[in-house]
C-alpha cells in the first residue's frame, strides 16, 4: 500500500491545528497509511510561546478563551477531537512545577497566565495529538528549519534542511512570526558614545542581557513587545510590584538594577487594559448591523470601502454595547426598550434616541476613541504627561468594571468580538486598494490599542513605574529617534515640542515585524518566491503582506495557477488574510480551526478520504491514555 508523506513547516499553534485535525479525520475514517513530517527549531506546538521564558511574561487573553480543539461549535472542519482547553488543562495537571500555579482550586478561566506556561500547554497538547493518533498515522518530529523547497516533475516536494533532505507529496506552510533579513545583522555602537541599537529584542533574556542598571533606554512601540521589554527591565531585574489591597492601587519597588526607560510611538499611547472577562469562555457580542452575510452580498456586486461601508455599521455595533451597558446602570427596563428601538433604527433615528436619553458628555463617540488626546494636553509636555496620567488611572478605572459593565469597554470589545465580521469584508482582497491601504495604515493600529491590549495589571504596573521614576512616556504623538551624526548619541525627539529630546544610550525597536515574504530572513520564502512556487498577495497595486492563497489555502504560483497540493496558513498569509496570529478560541467556531478543517479537507480529499470506504481503525488510542503520555512526555 502507497504511503502518502505530509510535510508541515512551522509547527506553532497554527501548525499544531492541521496535525490536530488530520488526526482527528484518521481516527474516524482511515484515508491510507500517512507519514507526517514536522519541521520547527522550537519545541513542538510552541511557536512564539517558549516553554521556557521567565514566568513575568503574560498571555493577552483569559486561560478560558485559549485552546487548541476544536468543538462543537466548530462548522464544516471535520470530526471533533476532545481536548482541554488552556483552563481545563491547568485544573488537570496536578502538582505540576509552573512556578506561578501551586493549587488547582486557585485557577480561575479569567485570569491571564504566562506565555511561557501556555507554551508548556502547547507542548502537551502536541504530545497529546500524538498520543491520538491512530497506528496507521506517523508522526516524525525534525527539530530543524526547512531552508528549500524543490517542486519535483510528478509534483512531490524536497523538503531540504541543514541536515537532510525529505520527499513529501502534500506540504503545509505554518511557519508564524519570522524575522525579516534586517534583524539579522546587529547594529552595536562603534564606539561607547554612540548608541546601541537593538532591532529584535527576542530572546530577551540575552538580546537585552548588555543593557546595564541605570542608562537611558528608549523603547520604540507601546504594544504588548513593549509591555515584554518593561518587564523584563524591571522585575527581570529583582524589582517587585505590590498591590494595595484596600485601593488596589500598584506600587513598584525597585531593586537598583533597572535602566531609566522612555517609550515613544507614532500615537503616543500604550495599549488600553483588557477588562475584566464578564462573558465567559464563549460569550461574544452578536451583531444587530455588521453581518457578516451583508458584506458578502455586497463584495458580490463591487469591492468595499471600509470607511463608507464598514466603518458604520461597526460604530453602530460599539453604539448598541455602549448604550446596553451604560443604561442597564441606571434601569434595565429602560435599557431593553432602548436597544430593542435602537437595532430597528436607521441613522437618524439611532441619533434621535440616543440624545432623547443620553446626557451629551456620556455619549458614545469613536472620533474621541480613535483620537482621544485634547488640544490642551499638546500645549507642553508636562501638560501631556498629566494628562496621560489621568487617562491611564481612568482605563484602569474602566477595565476593573469588566467588559460587560463598563459601556467604554462594552463597546471597545465589540471590536474583537466581531473580527470575523470584518474578515468577511476584507479577506480575499475585498476592499478597494485605497482602503486597504488606510484600513491596515489607520484602522488596524487603533484597533489594536482599544481591543487588544495587555492585562488590565500592566497599565497599573506602567502607572507605579512612572510614579517610582524608572519610566517616562511624555514625549506626545509622533516622536522619534534620531542622530545628530557620527559619533553622537541619539536623541528622542517631540515634535510637538521642539526643545525636547533628550540623548539615549540604547534604543530597542519593540514591534512585531508584518514584513513580506520577499524580505524574510529564512531562504525558504525567498525561495519560494523566486522559483515561481508561490507569489505574493497584491490588491491592486498594493502589497499588504503574505503570499497569496485561494479559498481553499491553496498556494498561487507565479504563473497563477492553483499550487493543489501545498497550503498556507497563518502569518504566512497575513494580507490576503486578516488577524491571522489570534490563538482558537473554544465555543465560538474559531476561524483558526474552520481554516484548518478546511485545508486538510482538501488534502485528504487529493488523498482518497472518503472514496476507498476504509473502516475505522479497530485499535485507537484513549484520550485517557493519550491523556497520561502527554503529561510524561509533555515537558512540564
């Protein structure tokens, strides 16, 4: 019997899916002998979230709302495969060496856990699917980067490695956050008066290692890399954070250790704090205007402009959860007839009622959102700082009333919560060129700042970091860092403030690189490209990023034709592709997981699933028993 060989490049969650769901099909329907090869440098299942970093480095999202199984709500990707999510998974593994999770009955789904215990997780549910597999399944591990991949005459692929070469007949691109060709060369100073740049600060362990205590650090970004990099300077360093208990209020105290940090970025504004988790594992604003039908119905007559055709229908949506929550403070009765007349209305009429009960300064307002500074906080930079203070005290505020009971918060998590929404009008090129331009330049980076942001404990950390005077972040929209020439230090600079910059001694880039393909720092993209395997994504004229799939995640090659036995998933196709690095979440039809069921559809369709009326494999695996090999091999 002919063995068909699977190869899986980059295996992080998102490579951990497709193995998940390929087992998941073989255990209730045999399609032939297989033999999978996965190839990754990292700890299977892992990608990003090394199993081994410091504990003070924290997951964005709720234990409860992280897995890597599908379930029942899960549509059109095949046969579901019991597994624990992130929570359930910390209340079963008991006694296990966390470092920061000592008694199961102290887990709580809301809470945020490090990035380096979820890999753990990652690690485990891996070995787990491993352990599901059924006998007909083999699963090879090569702990190796794929360099090259050679496209044979009979179409089968040479998958080339520093160590080996390996033949598949069906190959999946899953390969994550790479680094692009730059951050491969350093940039350290000539000389000690010059400033040393650091353009990658991951690992932090040994990328910021040189930094020494007390020197002026400027950090590019105020995402959550940033919220990494403070960390790892501060309670990295031995400080410590206490919280008040009567006003839980932060404070930091410092061990002597930590540099003096200054963070600038083109807004000038951190991340707002995730709020309290007030809906459960899969609670999610529905939609009473963004449906997700609609915009299909209308990229079926014409591309979509985002700002006319979108952007409205979301702000309604943020309406709808505002008003919700803030009415149900006062009357729910009032708050029920609101929303009943308010998701009827036209424009107008939702203007009319909102001002019939709503006092003007408590209104909902996305301009104030996506611009939120005020003209007198731009008058100096001590009124800036004062004024940022305030905000932030006022977010921490807002995210301790939790995202069902804060109106502010209500209405900002409609954005997440409705991201496949958006995905139905801007995958697949189905925007106009210009409005993808201003939708990935404009809209994704507030986006980000108001719906997905760090734990609600990192502003509080950032406001006692600002009171203990380890960090600064008073130099307004738009500031920079630049060199006055050879030899010089370089300077942050304001530009709303011309007399401020101040000299640093290091400079960290904190942002995740969305780089194309074509600079990629690993030959196997760039190769991929150039032998005319794949191209790049283009709408219009315009290159968000990624290569470019169809529907079915099929590769393109240069030629245009569908490439029928090679997939992509994941930030390999950001572009084409929308908010592809989002982790599955249980209960809500993950599109990671649709994405996946999809792809390896395909596959053991070109295969034969289906058509050869195999039985069932008569021995199959337990979860019982796929359960207890994880836990001992899974490298907690």
């Amino acid at each position: 019997m002919t063995t068909s060989r699977i190869g899986i490049i980059g295996v992080g969650p998102r490579g951990l899916t497709v193995l998940e769901r390929i087992v998941a099909h073989e255990r209730q329907s045999r399609s032939g002998d297989l033999e999978i090869f996965l190839f990754d440098p990292s700890p299977p299942g892992a990608g990003c979230h090394d199993p081994e970093q410091a504990d003070f480095h924290l997951v964005n999202t709720v234990a409860g709302q992280l897995t890597l199984f599908s379930d029942a709500s899960v549509l059109n990707a095949g046969p579901v495969m019991n597994g624990p999510s992130f929570a359930q998974w910390l209340h079963e593994q008991s006694g296990m060496r966390t470092g920061e999770v000592d008694d199961h009955e102290l887990i709580s789904p809301d809470a945020y856990y490090s990035r380096g215990l979820f890999g753990r997780y990652l690690l485990w549910a891996f070995r787990y699917v491993c352990g599901m597999a059924p006998p007909h399944v083999r699963i090879h591990c090569k702990k190796t980067s794929v360099t090259r991949a050679h496209r044979c005459d009979d179409d089968t692929w040479i998958l080339e490695t520093p160590e080996a070469k390996v033949l598949v007949n069906y190959l999946f691109l899953t390969t994550g956050h790479t680094k692009p060709a730059s951050s491969e060369i350093p940039a350290a100073p000539r000389s000690p008066k010059e400033t040393l740049v650091i353009e990658d600060p991951y690992p932090m362990r040994s990328k910021l290692a040189a930094i020494a205590p007390g020197v002026k650090v400027a950090v590019e970004g105020m995402g959550l890399t940033t919220f990494d990099v403070v960390a790892d300077l501060t309670v990295g360093r031995g400080g410590r954070f206490t919280v008040c208990p009567s006003t839980g209020n932060t404070r930091y105290l410092p061990s002597g250790m930590e540099p003096k940090i200054v963070l600038f970025s083109r807004s000038g504004l951190p991340l707002s704090a995730r709020a309290i988790n007030q809906k459960g594992v899969s609670g999610q604003y529905k939609s009473r205007f963004l449906h997700a039908q609609t915009l299909r119905d209308l990229r079926a007559t014409r591309k979509l402009d985002f700002a006319t055709d979108v952007l409205p229908l979301l702000v309604a949506d943020m309406e709808y959860a505002y008003y919700d929550a803030y009415l149900r403070q006062k009357d729910a009765v009032t708050a029920v007839l609101f929303c009943n007349q308010f998701s009827r209305a036209d424009a107008p009429q939702r203007q009319a009622l909102i001002e019939r009960h709503v006092p003007k300064q408590d209104r909902f307002s996305w301009d104030l959102l996506a611009a939120p500074i005020p003209t007198p906080a731009l008058a100096d930079q001590a009124a800036f700082s004062a004024w940022l203070t305030a905000h932030l005290h006022n977010d921490v505020k807002e995210a301790r009333r939790g995202n069902l009971n804060s109106p502010l918060k209500a209405a900002c998590d409609v954005l997440r919560d409705l991201r496949d929404n958006l995905r139905a009008a801007i995958d697949f090129g189905g925007l106009t060129e210009e409005s993808h331009r201003w939708v990935l330049s404009e809209f994704l980076p507030i986006m980000n700042r108001l719906a997905v942001g760090p734990p609600l404990s990192r502003i509080g950390e950032m406001l006692a970091l600002m009171e203990a005077g380890i960090l600064r972040a008073d130099f307004g929209p738009g500031a920079s860092v630049a060199s006055n020439g050879p030899g010089e230090k370089m300077r942050v600079r304001s530009v709303r403030w011309a007399s401020q910059s101040e000299p640093i001694d290091v400079c960290v880039k904190a942002r995740i690189s969305m780089h194309s393909p074509l600079d990629d720092a690993s030959p196997l993209l760039r190769g991929l490209l150039s032998d005319g395997h794949a191209r790049l994504f283009h709408n219009g004229g315009f290159h968000p990023g990624g290569i470019e799939i169809d529907r079915n995640y099929n590769w393109i090659d240069a030629k245009g034709a569908v490439v029928e036995n090679a997939w992509a998933l994941g930030i390999p196709t950001e572009g084409i592709k929308f908010c592809t690095f989002v982790i599955p979440r249980p209960g809500v039809n993950s599109t990671a997981l649709v994405d996946a069921g999809r792809a390896v559809g395909r596959l053991l369709g070109a295969i034969g699933s289906g058509k050869s009326g195999r039985p069932t494999p008569v021995f199959l695996p337990t979860e019982e028993e796929a359960s207890a090999y994880a836990s001992l091999y899974g490298g907690l």
